[in-house]
C-alpha cells in the first residue's frame, strides 16, 4: 500500500505502473459499498448508494449547482458509477464521464440506461486525457485526484480541456482533517485508506497545486455524521458522542478541519498575450 501524506510528486513520468494497480483496485472496489442490500447494477443499488452518499456529503448539493448547466458540456473526471453525473444530466447538462476501472464505466452506463438519461463514456486515464484542447464548460471530478498517482498532471489535463472561462470543481483530502485526527489516535476508518495509492493536503498544498487556474475558491466540508456501517463500541461511543460534541463547536471554529476540499476554479478567459 502506498499512502502518502505530503503532496504528490511533481515529476511528469508516462505509463506510471501504478495506474495498472489503481485500475485493478477501483475494478473490484467500485461496486462494494457495504450500505448497499440490492445486487450491484440494479436500479435499487444505484438509489441506495446514491441516497448514503447524498446524506453523508449533504454538503454536495449546496456547494455544487448540479441544475446550473443547462445546454453545458460536463466532464465528470474519474466518474465511478455515475451517480454524481445523473444530476448533471437530469438537469439538462451535455454529460460525458470517464474513468480509468472498465467496471466503473460499465456500471455508469448501465446506472444511465436504467434512468433513462444519456451521456457519453470511455475508459480513459484522467491524467492524459484524449479530448481536445478546449473542449468543455465544466470539469467535475470529486474523490479521485487523492487516489490518481499524479494529481498535478490530472490537474494539467482538466485546465487543458476545458473552455477559456470554463469552471473546474474538484475535491481532495485534508490531511489536517478531524478523521484523519482521528483515525491517528484512536483509528477511526477511512474509506479507501488501503487504495494502492491515497494522497492527503493541506488547504496551501492544494492551493498550490491549482495554480494553473487564474480563479481559485477553496471550501473545507465533510464534517462528521452518524456512521451506518460501522458497528462494535467505537461506532456506539462515535454516533453517540463525538459527533453531536463536534457539531456544538461553531462551524467558524471547526472550518479548517473539514475531511474534503472543494475547489471551485476559473481558466483564464483568453490567453494573454
């Protein structure tokens, strides 16, 4: 397991073998959600891992306009099984999602079928993307540059395809978290912490990296929620303590801490000259 807690390396090495061991993790793992009781490519499935994730990201839908982008082109980078997209398309959005696992583009097809939505997908590396320059209104890509092996040059590829003035929303890991603080002292869970590959960032590691976008608005979220699939006393002392202490403190206090960052980015209108 390589699980990095300082920003990723900036060195710019094609066919990376990682991604071999990324694509393979994200094939048996897209699928497993433990809150799921319907076999995985059903419609029930696809609601049900919908509606935990909607509830434990409530912060999602107040962040991000998903009925915003009416007539817009939107790439969701690294789309899993699609249910993030289905918003954007439900709202008139021109969607295409790609992601390096064939599963996870198998299952996103299936989950849009069965809702009756259209939308355009392809196994694709997020980090060498084959789109032309220039090519879309908006850039989504939520829980996936902390598990690519070079966040910076998935990063590069997201500025590149979109349009001058286009609108990239991306998310990674707060090391400085509260579940990363408690994962260290008390050893809370983590999804995903065992991916072959999990980078965590400060806000000004992450600012950083996003230097390539003339407009950045970092946002802290993900504050702590009542566990449904976890069980045993440290879930019963979690649900029944921490949670409701954290969620006393003022939320002006607490922002740093939040587990995800959202950056909401600007391309610059036109090249300057």
């Amino acid at each position: 397991m390589t699980t990095a807690l300082k920003s990723a390396p900036d060195n710019d090495t094609s066919n990376d073998p990682r991604l071999d061991a990324v694509r393979s993790f994200w094939d048996n793992h897209v699928h497993d959600w433990k809150v799921a009781k319907s076999e995985a490519g059903t419609h029930e499935f696809f609601l049900e891992i919908e509606a935990y994730r909607f509830e434990k990201l409530a912060y999602l839908p107040k962040l991000v306009k998903f009925d915003g982008y009416p007539g817009k082109t939107v790439l969701d980078v690294g789309c899993g099984v699609g249910n993030d997209l289905s918003r954007f398309a439900r709202h008139g959005a021109k969607v295409t999602g790609i992601d390096l696992a064939p599963h996870s583009i198998d299952l996103a097809r299936r989950n849009f079928s069965q809702r009756g939505l259209e939308g355009e997908f392809f196994v694709m590396d997020g980090e060498a993307m084959t789109f032309p320059d220039n090519s879309f209104d908006v850039v989504y890509c939520h829980t996936v540059l902390h598990f690519t092996p070079n966040p910076r040059r998935m990063i590069a590829e997201i500025e590149r395809v979109l349009k001058p003035g286009g609108e990239a929303i991306l998310m990674t890991v707060n090391r400085n978290s509260w579940l990363n603080f408690m994962h260290r002292i008390a050893k809370v869970e983590i999804d995903h912490l065992d991916s072959p590959v999990f980078y965590m960032y400060s806000i000004d590691e992450f600012r950083d990296m996003l230097d390539v976008f003339e407009d950045v608005q970092i946002i802290p979220e993900r504050f702590p929620v009542r566990t449904k699939v976890h069980s045993g006393l440290k879930a019963r002392l979690f649900n029944a303590v921490f949670v409701d202490v954290f969620n006393l403190l003022p939320r002006s206090v607490v922002r740093g801490a939040g587990h995800h960052l959202m950056a909401f980015c600007r391309k610059r209108a036109a090249e300057r000259g």
